[in-house]
C-alpha cells in the first residue's frame, strides 16, 4: 500500500474545508468513493476530484500536494493516522484533533491545533496568531498532546490553552499565554510583550525575559524545581533545541502571576 496523496490541480482562489479529508473519515472508502465527496468552495459545491488529482491507496496515511495556503482544517477532528502537508497549510490545522500525527513542512494559518485534544501537529515553519488558542465563542483552546512550531508563532499563541505542550524553537509574538488555564508553553527565542496576560494556571518557559512585563507578575526568586529534569527529559530526541536540553539544568527565575486573576500561572525563566 502506498499514502492517498491528494495532489491540487491548480491553487484555490477562496478557502476550502477539507476537514472532512483525514485518515478517520475516509477509513473503508475506496478511491473513487473519495474522489465522489464533495466539498464546499466558497458558495460552490465540487468533487474532491475536480480539485485534486488522486493517487494511492492508503487512507490511514494522508498527503496533500500543492499550495495547500487556502485548505482550512487539515487533519481536523481525526483520531489515528498520519496527515502530511508538503508545503504551507490555512487557518485550523489539527482543529479538535483526537489523535493521530500531523506533518506541515511549511508554515500554517491561524488557529493552527485549536481544541486538540490528543495526537502530535508538527509545523517546521511558522504559524499565524492564536496558535493552540481558543476560537471566538469557545471557552478553551488547545486541550492536550503536542503542538511543534519549527520556526516563530504569532500573537496570542496558547489564549485559554487547557492542557498539553506548545513548544516554540523560534520566537512567539505578544500576549503568549494569556487567558491560560493551564498546560505548558516553552519559547526558545524572543517572547513579545505581557506574556501570561490574565494567566489563571500553567507554567511558561522562556530563555529571556520579554522587554515588557505585566504588572501582576511577581519576581519569586531564583529555584532549583527538579520536575524540569523529567519534563525535559520526555522532549529527548524532539525535534528543534527541546530535544537537547540538558535535564539536569533546573535552575530558573520563577515568576508567578497573572496576580490580576488568580495568579497561579507561572513564568520559568531558564538559567535562573
């Protein structure tokens, strides 16, 4: 068997949902069953076929060609499987997902892992703002696995993130983590301005502090916390600078805040 390899035949000129195209929908159909499923393109309905040349017999292992700019949902609400884009990817990649892996060897729209629950989204390039953040009229973002951002993220990455990882190997724009419940965020490079913006719980890493802070973020001090050494230790082999830590680098300037909310959340500042 070899991967459904879902190849555009020209670029989109509006968006498509293509939420429908993951490995857990398409589970038992046979090609041309595929091939007949419509999608909705602006106020058009069209055949998957009409918009991608079809090839492979592979469901559980989903790879879309092309400038995949304009495809909204890749990967959305799938619970096992694999999704691979080669190239950049739209708005809500990995929306609700359950399980499974996604691949984007390029950078993705906004939204980008929004109520995912489980399963692995990995980005080698950028992703646009609120990144693992919750959509308007939804009360929690990301809500558990793993979010991998190669290069930088947006504003608002991880706003009302409930549970899981996000880790950043570039830089992250401003308000990271704001509205956090809880969950962890790390930044390997440059973090914008009030991260942890009415932060209730969850932790942030960073490896400098941003330039502007909040004023209900309180400076607790130098701290050795032995929990780094396991959570750092889980990243090992990952890709990007987590998977290198040293894990018994524990040291950190502890910050603690939003103390406009509850003021639970807290700021690692590694290196202490």
């Amino acid at each position: 068997m070899s991967a459904l390899v879902l190849a555009l035949r020209n670029a989109p000129a509006q968006r498509v949902d293509v939420g429908s195209l993951n490995p857990t929908a398409l589970a038992g159909l046979s090609l041309a069953d595929i091939a007949a499923l419509t999608l909705s393109v602006g106020k058009r309905t069209v055949r998957v076929d009409d918009l991608f040349e079809l090839s492979g017999d592979d469901s559980s292992d989903v790879v879309f060609r092309g400038d995949c700019s304009k495809l909204e949902r890749i990967g959305a609400g799938m619970k096992s499987g694999r999704v691979t884009v080669d190239g950049d990817a739209g708005a809500y990649v990995g929306q609700g997902l359950l399980g499974g892996d996604i691949v984007v060897k390029g950078s993705a729209g906004a939204f980008c892992g929004t109520g995912m629950k489980r399963g692995r989204i990995e980005v080698t390039g950028d992703v646009a703002d609120f990144a693992g953040a919750a959509i308007p009229g939804d009360m929690k973002g990301m809500a558990g696995g793993l979010l991998l951002v190669g290069g930088n993220a947006g504003e608002r990455l991880g706003d009302r993130m409930r549970r899981g990882q996000i880790l950043v190997s570039g830089n992250a724009g401003d308000y990271c983590g704001a509205r956090m419940i809880a969950g962890t965020i790390a930044v390997a490079g440059k973090v914008g301005a009030y991260p942890g913006y009415l932060m209730k719980r969850g932790t942030l890493i960073l490896n400098a502090l941003p330039a502007q802070m909040l004023p209900g973020v309180v400076d607790c001090g130098s701290h050795r916390l032995g929990f780094l050494s396991l959570l750092y230790a889980s990243w090992k082999g990952l890709p990007g600078p987590f998977g290198a830590l040293d894990a018994s680098a524990c040291t950190v300037r502890r910050y603690m805040g939003d103390m406009g909310v509850s003021g639970r959340g807290e700021l690692l500042v590694r290196g202490g």
